[in-house]
C-alpha cells in the first residue's frame, strides 16, 4: 500500500492529499562548472574518468557527461551561468535565472 502525503493549503485552510514519490534509481547528476575544458580535463586526466558523451547542444554549447570507469550514474559538466545569469553562448531556458 503506497503511503499518502498530507498537505495542508495555506491560502484555502483545506487538506490536500497527495501521493509520496520514490526515487528508484539516479541515471546522471548535474553540477555547473565556469570552464566545461578544464573541468572535463580535471575529471578525465586527474580522476581517471571517463568521457561517455561530449555533444553539442546548440550554437556554442555542449552536453559533457564523464563517469567513473564501470560507473552506472554519470556527472554532467553543465556550463554556469555569469554573474548577472547570462550564459556565454545564450540562455537555455531550464537554467534560466530572473
């Protein structure tokens, strides 16, 4: 029997059930990087890594994935943003920052 979450609303003093989600399995984790070459060089030549994927995703942008070797879950070497959350090579819309 899957558990229920109860919520309640704070605008309408109402209980809303929800169903719990469970995380079963984690393919790839994303962490923002200011230079995607050196830290695909650091991954790679200083950890032992290995690259899975290195794509292009757009004018200037590329999706890199490494991974220790055998590794199931791969690391995502996602370009940061500047400091005014302007990306170099455009703004991808699931980073977007206001």
């Amino acid at each position: 029997m899957r558990e229920r979450l109860r919520v309640r609303s704070f605008t309408a003093n109402k209980s809303l059930t929800m169903p719990t989600t469970t995380i079963t399995s984690i393919h790839t984790v994303a962490i923002a990087v200011a230079n995607q070459d050196r830290a695909l060089t650091f991954y790679v030549d200083t950890l032992g890594f290995e690259t899975r994927m290195d794509a292009p995703i757009g004018p200037g942008m590329r999706w890199i994935e490494v991974a220790p070797p055998g590794a199931d879950i791969t690391i995502a070497l996602t370009a940061a943003p500047d400091n005014d959350g302007r990306y170099r090579h455009g703004n991808p819309p699931y980073f977007h920052r206001r």
